[in-house]
C-alpha cells in the first residue's frame, strides 16, 4: 500500500476527519455534477436529459 492510502486508512479512523472528508468529497461531486449540467445547457442538449441530470443531482443530495 502506498504511503497516502496508509494515511489516508489512518486518518479515516479519526470520526471527525472522517466526517470533514466525506463532507468535502459529496461537496466536489456535487460541484462536478453542476458543472456537467451547466454545459450540457450551454450546448443545448434534449431537455428529457437535462431534467434527468437534474433528478440524478436531487437523488444524490438526499442521500449525501
């Protein structure tokens, strides 16, 4: 294993590292997920695609 997974395993027992770095990584998801939503808009794909992005995002924010 290299020596950031070793870190990173050990870090992850500590809950409130735990907790800030799972917090962080839903944040980018999320952030990454509008950003494909904002150029799928800009190059005016279907709107039945758009609203399903837009449905995978609201899954994603009531489970995160």
């Amino acid at each position: 294993m290299s020596i950031a997974k070793e870190y990173l395993k050990q870090q992850m027992q500590n809950p409130e590292f735990q907790q800030s770095f799972l917090n962080e990584k839903a944040r980018l998801d999320i952030e990454y997920q509008l950003e494909e939503l904002k150029r799928d808009i800009a190059v005016c794909k279907p709107v039945n695609e758009l609203i399903g992005k837009i449905d995978q995002i609201e899954r994603f924010v009531q489970h995160a």
